[in-house]
C-alpha cells in the first residue's frame, strides 16, 4: 500500500510518520523549500531563535507524547508573563485560563479597583444564570466588566488576534461553561482545569527541534519527501488518485491534503466538494538580540502583553525570549520577540523606544547585537464549526482521500496533531 501527503507542515510530516509507522509507503509532496511550514528558526546571533510557533499546550499530551516519541527533552517556561498598561506599568498576568484568574489571591487582580474585585468575588456565591456564547459573555457574567477588560482582552487579542467578543467559548474554551454550572463558579471551573502544572512547554533548544526530529524519522522510515513539489490537481484513475506534480505525476491509494485551505479548496473543486476557505492575516515579529545590563533583571519577567496602545506606538506585544526559554541566553545576549502591525515596516528606532518605554530602560542601536524580522502571510483562521462537519462528511465520501490541518482543526500544535492522526486513523 502506497499513500502521499501533501503539504510537508507539522501536519502533514505527523500525518506521513504516521502511515510510515504502519508500514505504508509515503511519500511527502511540499511546495516550499523547505518543510516545517511555521514551525521554523533564524538565526541570530549564533542562536537559532524561533521565528514562529515557539511553544505548545499542554492541556493535551499529544505533542508531549510525540516528543518523547521522537527522543525530544522539553523545556517548561520560565518567568511570568505581564499586561503592560501606559499608566500603571507592568502588572502580573493572571495564572489560569485564557486570561481569566484561578482565584481572587492571583496578583494580576492588583489591576482591578475595591468594587470591581467585589463584583469578581460574586463568583464565588452568585446563582449560575445565561452565560451567552463567547468568551466576553462568559467572563461578564460571572466576574464582571472589568476582568474582561483589563485580564482576558489583553491575552486573547495579543495571543490569539481576536477580542473575546468573537470568540465562541466552546471553541476557545470547550466545557467550561458546563464546569462553571456544575461547580457554581468561573474561578473554580478555571482553578480545576489549571492543574499545577505549566500551561505551555517546548522542546528543548526551540520548537523548531520537533521539525527535525520529525524529518529524521522520515528518513528513518523510507519516506520520500520532495520539496519545491507543487501539486497542480488531483484525479481519480483506476481506484487510485493520481496528482500532478511538477515532471509528471504520482499514484497513491491514498492521499492526505496537509495543505492551506486555499490549496485544499482547489484540489478539491474538480471532485465537487466546494467551500469558502476562512480569511488568512498576516503577522509580523521582529527578532532582537540585545546587550544591555538593564536587561539581566527581568523588567517584565517572560514577556508583556499590552492592555493599551499608546498613539503611536508600533509594538503590540513584547516576549523576553530567552528569560522565558532560559537556554537562549549567551554571552549576556538577550533574546526578544516584538509583535508588530501586520502592515509597514517600522524603523528599529521606532521599535526600540517602544521597547525602551514598556521595559522601563534606554535602549538605542549600540544595544542591538543583531535583528531580524519575521513576516508570515497567510496566518490560519479556523473554519466555521457547521462548514467544517458538512466538508468532512463530503471528503468521506471519497475513498483513500483524508484532510488535516490547522485551518481544520484550530490553531495551537495540539490541535494539528490531532488533526493529523485523525486524518490518518
């Protein structure tokens, strides 16, 4: 039995180790390059600092379990993340879920006035009434305007790009609606699925050691991965699927489309399932090596959120890389990621006084050791729940035919794991 997975991102390389492993003949078709999609390094001042993903959840043990899998150590964060504010500094972020706190002790709370920590409090005796949709309507009901505003808002918009307004909790944040009804309480339904554990972790040396721990374990397993190999269209013929490929063409029994939603709209048109694929954006961060003796400290512990955006101010969100990932720290270099507006490119001076000012120190060029920015253009948006089960039951339809990925599945590694093993159970 043959199979080819096309799109050789951390979906399509679990899906071809996973039909490897069970002794199909593989072969992995990707477009780029290189493989890894946005799962990749840079190099900078001789560290190979991650240039996208840099961490995954551990609410699940799918990717931990991969890592152990592959002979992957992993690294557990150090530090504390923190919500920046124009006015009052950096303050803690909350420990727990999604922004939301695990109990009134949470230091982050030193940002709410006497009443609004009261109206959290309520949490704690109030009757569990409509709960709404989303996030926002979760959190407002049951701790108040303020926790939305100043806790929540600043993790959902800096991390996931989207106010908690458009985000439906049962996607963001499956079952704890029903934990809140069955305990009474947000904060206990928060406190009982926070564990004591970390809520993120890594490989260690950078999420981009999974890429080749996973691409040595093609090999290892015969599986033929192709780069710069773009697949036109795909066809049935005889009971195979043959694809187009550039000098002619592939044959599988079977094919798992690992690819950008757009891709797998196209491949999928001439076999009649149609469908919108969800909007991509872009992301820009800019890789900042710094040497500044200020820095040692740790102003703003792992990194900062902004809770506001002074005019004109570019940075949108601050990660002390290597205080979070203590092994990227060499020769008292330090590592920052700078989340910037997905349009322009500003100047480093620009971007350095922003720092300065969130940092609480002078920063200018002679501090830069190195710099490096990052532009991804086609960020995955996740499909529609009701788009996603009518597009799964018509690739069912197609024998040998399975989809996967991100814009499938949802964003964060955990979910494109499983996605992968799904797509090839």
């Amino acid at each position: 039995m043959n199979a080819v997975v096309v799109g050789g991102g951390i979906a399509g390389l679990v899906a071809a180790r996973e039909l490897a492993l069970r002794g199909t003949s593989v072969t992995l078709l990707e477009s780029a390059e290189r493989v890894g999609g946005m799962v990749h390094a840079v190099r900078l001042a001789g560290i190979d600092v991650d240039a996208g993903a840099e961490a995954y959840a551990t609410r699940t043990p799918l990717v931990r379990e991969l890592c152990a899998e592959l002979g992957l150590a992993v690294a557990e964060p150090s530090g504390r993340s923190h919500v920046w504010w124009p006015d009052r500094g950096a303050l803690p972020l909350a420990r727990g879920f999604l922004g939301i706190p695990a109990g009134l002790d949470d230091a982050a709370l030193a940002a709410l006035g006497p009443e609004e920590l009261e109206r959290a409090r309520a949490d704690e005796t109030a009757p569990v009434g409509d709960l709404g949709s989303t996030v926002a309507d979760l959190v407002t009901a049951r701790l108040g305007p303020a926790v939305l505003e100043r806790l929540v808002a600043p993790l959902t918009r800096g991390v996931h790009g989207l106010a908690p307004e458009n985000m439906p909790a049962e996607q963001f944040a499956p079952g704890l609606a029903e934990d809140t009804r069955r305990l009474g309480s947000l904060l206990r339904a928060v406190a009982e699925r926070a564990g004591t554990g970390h809520a993120v972790e890594q490989p260690l040396g950078g999420m981009h050691q999974l890429v080749t721990a996973l691409k040595t374990s093609l090999r290892a397993s015969g599986v033929d991965v192709r780069t710069e190999s773009r697949v036109a269209a795909i066809r049935r013929r005889s009971g195979n699927w043959v694809l187009e490929v550039p000098g002619g063409e592939a044959e599988a029994r079977t094919v798992v489309l690992a690819t950008p939603a757009r891709v797998t709209a196209r491949l999928l048109r001439p076999q009649g399932i149609r469908f919108t694929p969800p909007r991509t954006s872009v992301t820009r961060n800019l890789l900042l090596a710094l040497r500044h003796p200020g820095l040692a400290v740790e102003p703003i512990g792992s990194g900062a959120l902004l809770g506001a955006r002074p005019e004109g101010m570019v940075a949108r969100s601050v990660t002390h890389y290597s205080a979070k990932w203590p092994w990227a720290r060499r020769d008292r270099v330090e590592v920052f990621r700078v989340a910037l507006p997905p349009e322009g490119e500003p100047e480093l001076a620009h971007v350095l006084g922003d720092l300065s000012r969130i940092l609480g120190l002078e920063l200018g060029p002679e501090h830069v050791v190195d710099s490096h920015q990052v532009t991804w253009t086609e960020m995955p948006r996740v499909i529609h729940p009701p788009e996603r089960e009518e597009l799964i039951a018509s690739v069912r339809r197609l024998e040998g035919l399975t989809v996967a990925g991100a814009w499938l599945a949802g964003n964060g590694l955990a979910a494109v794991v499983a996605s992968a093993k799904e797509a090839t159970a």
